[in-house]
C-alpha cells in the first residue's frame, strides 16, 4: 500500500477508492447500515476540497517520528 501521497488529489483518490482502506475508515456508507446515497457526496466533497488546496498550493510537511494514519485511526478508536 502506498503511504506518500504528491498530492492531496492522489490522497483523495485513494480515500474514495471502493474498498480501500482508507475509504472503508472514512466514507460514511461504510459498514453495515451505511448508504449507497451518502457515499458520492461525500467522495465528491472529498475530491472537490483536495482539487482545492492543491490549486492554492497547500504542501503537507509530516515529521519521520509521526505515528502513521493507521495507527492513529486505531488509537482513536480504543
């Protein structure tokens, strides 16, 4: 799985892949009681708001100490 993004563009299109991981832990139509209708506004907002902060230049600087999303997704959810 790829864990450098070179934009947030390619972030977003990874978060609103089907069954990726990262879709599976952020669309709000995951899981049992989820609905198909949430799913492409969400992706769509997604999609727009990351087109929108690579267009103003937005760079992402993560220090090599952080903790990866996965693990802080996991940590939240203790």
């Amino acid at each position: 799985m790829k864990t450098t993004y070179e934009s947030f563009e390619e972030l977003a299109d990874a978060m609103c892949k089907g069954e990726g991981i990262l879709h599976l832990h952020n669309c709000p139509a995951s899981g049992e009681d989820g609905e198909i209708d949430y799913c492409i506004p969400w992706q769509r907002g997604v999609k727009s708001f990351a087109e929108w902060l690579d267009h103003i230049g937005v760079k992402v600087k993560i220090s090599d100490d952080a903790e990866s999303f996965y693990d802080f997704v996991a940590r939240e959810r203790e």
